[in-house]
C-alpha cells in the first residue's frame, strides 16, 4: 500500500529529503548577510546532526495579504501599526509585535511541529519515523510574535519566565499565524491550531472552505467537526491510496537540488492543465523581516544601504542610510527615523546622523549631482578610486571642498555598482556555467527585492516589471552576466465604468494600493479609471534596461514635486513619479556602462565611509547610548524648481519640460550654484 509520501506527492505538497550536510552546500545559509564576505551556519533547518529532514512544499493556499474589515476598508492582514510599534508606553513597559524571520527558533518550531503532524496523520509506521519539515508556510501566511517586556526587564532584571513556542526570556512571548483570508482578528495560536486547516489546504480539492475543520473555518463545536473532518480524511486517504488522486498537486518525490523552488502558480498550473495565457506567476513570499516591510505601503520609503540626498540643515549632502526603525512619540504618533552615513573623502569621514522626517530625505535618482567644486576636476575622468587626494588636499586642483567632491564621486562610483544578496540557489546550466538565483539586489544606489516593481528603460517611459527572479550566470574565466526576469505591465486608462477593471491582485500591494490612490483621484474629477495592463508575463532583461525601483507617486511626489503635485491633483491627474526622476548611470551621461560587480555592500560603498560603519537589517531601534545626534533641519532647498515658492512661479514651465521630453535639461542642477542656496560653499 502506497504510503504518506506517495499520498503527499499527489496532493498539494511536493516533498523532498536533505540532510544537514547537504543544506548548507544546496541552500544559501538564511537570512544571508550581504554585508558579509563569509557564509554563515544554516539556520533555515533543525540542528540535529547527521538526521534526513524531508521537505514538505504547500502548493496551495488561501492566505490573503489584504483584507477588507467590516467596515468596507482595506487593511493589512497582519498586526496593527500600532501593534508593530516596539516604543515602550508610559510606564516603561515594551509590548508590541514583531515579524518572526525565517531560519528564527519559533520559526523551525512552528515548521516542524507541522510537518511532524501532518506525516502523523496520514504516514505509515514506517513514515512517522522519519523527520519532516514544512518548508515555508502556504503563500501569504506569515508568523509574528508578541513580545511583551516589563521595565525591569528591560534592565536586565528578570521578572518570571513564560514557556512558550521555542522558549523566550520575555514576560510574553507568544507566535501567531496570521493570513487568514478572515482577516487579521483571525490568527492562528499554534502549530495544533492550524494544523486542520494545513490538511484541508493539502487534501481537499474544492477550495471549499466549508470543509475545512479548523477553529476559524468552522468555530462551531470545534472537536467534533475536527474529528468527523479527521475520519473524513482517513477515508479519503484511502481513496487515494488505491490509486484516486487529487487534482490540486505539485510534482513530488524529487531530491532537493538546491535550486529556487517555483512559485504556487506555476505549479498548479502545471498539473491542472487550465493555464491561461497571459497571466503572471504568484509573488515570492517574504524571507527576511527588511524584505517584508518594503513589501508593504507607506511604512518606510528608504531601505539599510540605499545612496540618499540628506538635507544637513545649512545645506543637502550625500550619504548612506545606515538604519532605520521608528519610535512612539509623546503623542502616542510613531516617528520614521533614518542613521545616515554622510560620505566624505578618505582621510576624514562625518559622524553619523539622525534624519526624523523623510521629507527631508531624497533618492539618489531624484536629482542630479552638481558639479564639481574644484575647478581642476570639472570635465575630467576622474573616479573617486583615481582621484589625487593628496592633491585636492594641496589644493592644486584648485579652492573647492574636498568632502563635496568626494561625497559626488563616491556616489557616482556607487551608481555603476551592483551586488547580489540572499542566495536561493544554484543550478548547472552547461559545462562549466553556473546560474544563481537571488532574493535581491543592490543595483547603484537601490536596494531591489524580488517581488517588488522596477521602473524600465523600454516601452512608454512608465512601464514596470514585477521582479520575479534575479539570474546571474558565472562561466570560469568570463566576468559575470546578470538578468532581471518578470512580468511587464503598462498602465492603460478607460472612461470609468464602460467596463470591468482587470485582476491586479497579483501585483504587489504598494503597487495595488498606489492605484487605488490614483484612481480615487481621477474617476470623481474626469471620469477615468486606470489599472496595469500586462503586456509580458515573463520577460527577461539586463540590468542597464533597468531605470531603478519604483516609487509610489502617492508617497514620493508630494516629497518631490509638492506643489506640482497638489495643483494637479486638483484638476483631476496624477502623473507617475518616475517621469520627475533620472534613470541609474545618468549622472555618468551612460546607458550601456561597465557594471562593476562588488562582493557586498560595504566594499561598493569604499573609503567614502569609514571602515567601522555596519548597515544594519531589521527596524528595531539602537540602544539610546548608541543613537547619532538628530539633524537641526533647515527648509533649504537643492534645486529650487522643487519647492513651493518657485513652483508657484513656474508651473507651466516645469511641466512643459516634462512634456516637451526635456527632463535631463529640467533635472540637471549643474551651473545653478548662484541662486541655488544648497549649492556653492553651503554644499556641506
């Protein structure tokens, strides 16, 4: 009689078997640290030596990353803000939820105790002897958990020790399951909780989540629905076991070579045989905390790593963001705070600061850089890697600052980097090629997720592609090539209401949500509605086709065009903000550059910061004794075209250029240093 195993392949689960010893050479070890040049032990499986851990892979799910509440709004199927919100209250007390990384000791609890359970269920004696590990929970179901820290704690004094899910030395400490398609009230409190529902997503073959037996699905006299769904299970394992299979499965039963798993889509798809054309792939669920909160709108709009435009008060500069993380104010009203690292030349480099507003923050791309101070520098060759410092310092180059000169080259030099992070695996492609898959990608001064949308060179000048899969190909001897694959899609605009919007709900939610904005803009004003048409569900191009990640105009247009911005939303339109931002190798005049390839972030970033500095993940806050002093801001501003006073001026003239096709002249900021007063002597 065919066993679990056998059972499992033919529903919504692949399986496959590795070892502790093959985990660490097939898979990259997680979460993968990109600012460090040697690999790290492999937290992603259980530590016990020398034990074949078989795989367990969810196919199928009914998990939602939005919901719509009772009030007809939409939220996010997670914990409140206020709930992520890490800032002690009045009395000191910590109590906040925290999203559980993957490879995180609650992380492999909750994973293994549902792989243990689910081979328990339906394994034959021999089969329960085994170990099992669910993988990944189903799509857009993600752990968080609740922390709740007493102020004597927090000192250091322990109060009471809670048991709980994989330990912890908190008052409380607590995992939920949240993704749900009930919504966030609706969160599952165990591996024991949602293992019902774990086997309906695995066996039952309708979606029908009238059947499922789990406390939420079907809360009424929950033991004995769960026993009569159990009894019912059992018979239907039977059914299959002779020889009746499911129709919802992914191909199982193969050994795990390591490579990038495919999305839900693909493999439903493969085996339902009812593709349609046109229709792009599943997302990639979340890996790391940092990758899961730029998934989501409006929480932070700068990422650990990313090159910025910082406003120092008397002037802009150039640096780094070192971390990020928020804290609740005396108005109980969480604060975005940002660590910059400015950049500098390599004899001196500037403490560290503290940007509390991300107005006073700009992408890298928003602007272009001013030219150089020296007068010996301008129209030269120079890089910040051949720049005569000792020189400069001799001021044989001429009377400019040297920290200016070096914060644009430095940035410039950034801007033709790229380095690959979070390795998803590896495959031989030919002789002597390997193909790397990747979870994300420094590209210039950006940090690009897969997942998330990316603005392109090719199509309208608006186009965007949902990055699906990060491609590098090593042959021995030969630099290196990258690709970018995904989906395109274009945004087409209708008269409101002549016809049926398509299905975006495979688009990001920053991306959803930003439509949503638009929309709620444009149809009351002129009757017009817009969504993203996809134009090619899995193109492939190189990174010089990329123009940078893309940006809600919802959140960045009021930072960078405020005025423009609100005089046209009053008429009814909303332009895309990527049409008011440069393209990556712009501020070198290439397209088709060099792409220098670095190891890690610290070695793209060079002797323009100082070798100390730690770009750090996560967004929990540094220890008080630790935070750099706040920046006293200034409204001054870098290219005066921008802000309210001079846009007030020259509306027509600002989007004329925009539609005459004259952005490199509008952005170019060079030869403005007279009425410009973030420029000249007041740069730094």
């Amino acid at each position: 009689m065919a066993g679990a195993y056998d059972l499992l392949a033919n529903a919504s689960l692949d399986i496959a078997s590795t070892t502790n010893a093959e985990s660490s050479d097939s898979e990259p070890p997680y979460p993968a640290s990109e600012y460090s040049d040697s690999p790290s032990e492999d937290d992603t499986m259980p530590k016990d030596d020398n034990l074949d851990w078989f795989k367990l892979y969810p196919s199928r799910s009914d998990g939602k990353r939005e919901t719509t509440n009772a009030k007809g709004q939409k939220e996010q199927n997670q914990p409140t803000p206020q709930q992520l919100d890490s800032s002690p209250n009045d009395k000191g007390v910590v109590d906040y939820y925290r999203p559980v990384a993957r490879g995180d000791p609650k992380d492999l609890d909750w994973r293994r105790k549902l792989g243990g359970m689910l081979m328990r269920e339906l394994g034959t004696e021999e089969e329960k002897k085994t170990n099992n590990i669910l993988d990944f929970f189903p799509e857009n179901y993600r752990l968080y958990e609740h922390v709740k820290n007493s102020p004597a704690e927090e000192e250091g004094q322990k109060v009471k020790s809670t048991k709980n899910h994989a330990g912890g030395g908190n008052d409380r400490q607590d995992a939920y399951l949240y993704g749900h398609p009930q919504g966030r009230k609706k969160r599952y409190r165990s591996p024991l909780e949602f293992l019902p529902h774990l086997l309906w997503l695995c066996l039952d073959n309708t979606g029908d989540p009238n059947d499922c037996s789990c406390k939420i699905c079907y809360p009424e006299d929950e033991e004995k629905a769960l026993l009569a769904r159990q009894h019912q299970m059992k018979q239907e394992n039977a059914v299959e076991k002779d020889g009746t299979t499911s129709t919802m499965i992914a191909a199982g039963g193969k050994p795990d070579t390591g490579t990038p798993r495919p999305s839900s889509s693909s493999a439903l798809q493969s085996h339902a045989g009812t593709a349609q054309a046109m229709v792009p792939p599943n997302l990639p669920l979340p890996r790391t905390v940092d990758q899961d909160v730029d998934a989501q709108w409006d929480v932070f709009l700068f990422r650990p790593g990313e090159v910025v435009w910082f406003n120092r008060g008397p002037a802009w500069g150039l640096g780094v963001v070192a971390q990020r993380y928020n804290r609740r104010g005396t108005q109980q009203q969480a604060t975005r705070y940002y660590i910059v690292q400015p950049f500098s030349h390599p004899f001196y480099h500037p403490d560290l600061v503290t940007i509390d507003t991300e107005q006073n923050l700009r992408p890298w791309l928003a602007w272009s850089a001013p030219d150089f101070m020296n007068e010996g520098l301008k129209n030269s060759k120079v890089t910040f890697d051949t720049a005569d410092w000792q020189g400069i310092f001799e001021k044989k180059y001429g009377m400019g600052d040297a920290q200016v000169d070096g914060s644009i080259l430095a940035a410039k030099a950034i801007d033709d980097t790229y380095t690959c992070f979070d390795l998803l695996g590896t495959s031989a492609i030919q002789s002597g090629t390997k193909e790397f898959h990747w979870a994300g990608l420094f590209l210039g001064a950006e940090k690009i997720w897969i997942g998330e949308a990316v603005r392109l060179r090719h199509g309208s000048g608006t186009d965007i592609m949902v990055v699906n899969d990060i491609v590098e190909n090593a042959h021995a001897g030969t630099q290196p090539t990258l690709h970018i694959v995904g989906s395109v899609y274009g945004m087409a605009t209708i008269v409101h209401g002549t016809q049926a919007l398509p299905d975006n709900s495979r688009l990001p939610v920053r991306v959803q949500r930003d439509m949503h904005f638009r929309n709620s803009i444009t149809v009351p004003a002129n009757g017009t509605s817009s969504y993203w048409k996809l134009q090619m569900p899995s193109a492939r191009f190189s990174i010089n086709d990329i123009k940078g990640r893309w940006y809600e105009t919802s959140l960045i247009s009021p930072i960078l065009v405020q005025a423009s911005f609100a005089e046209s939303v009053r008429h009814g339109e909303v332009k895309e903000a990527g049409v008011f931002m440069n393209s990556r190798g712009d501020c070198n005049g290439e397209v088709n550059h060099s792409d220098v390839r670095k190891s890690n972030r610290k070695a793209a970033l060079g002797r323009a910061v100082p070798s100390t500095l730690k770009i750090v993940d996560g967004i929990e806050p540094p220890p008080p004794s630790q935070l750099p002093p706040s920046q006293q801001h200034v409204a001054l501003p870098l290219d005066p075209a921008f802000e309210d006073g001079r846009q007030q001026q020259v509306p027509q003239t600002e989007m004329a250029a925009v539609a005459h096709g004259a952005l490199d002249e509008f952005m170019n900021l060079e030869g403005m240093d007279n009425d410009m007063p973030g420029f000249g002597q007041r740069f730094y």
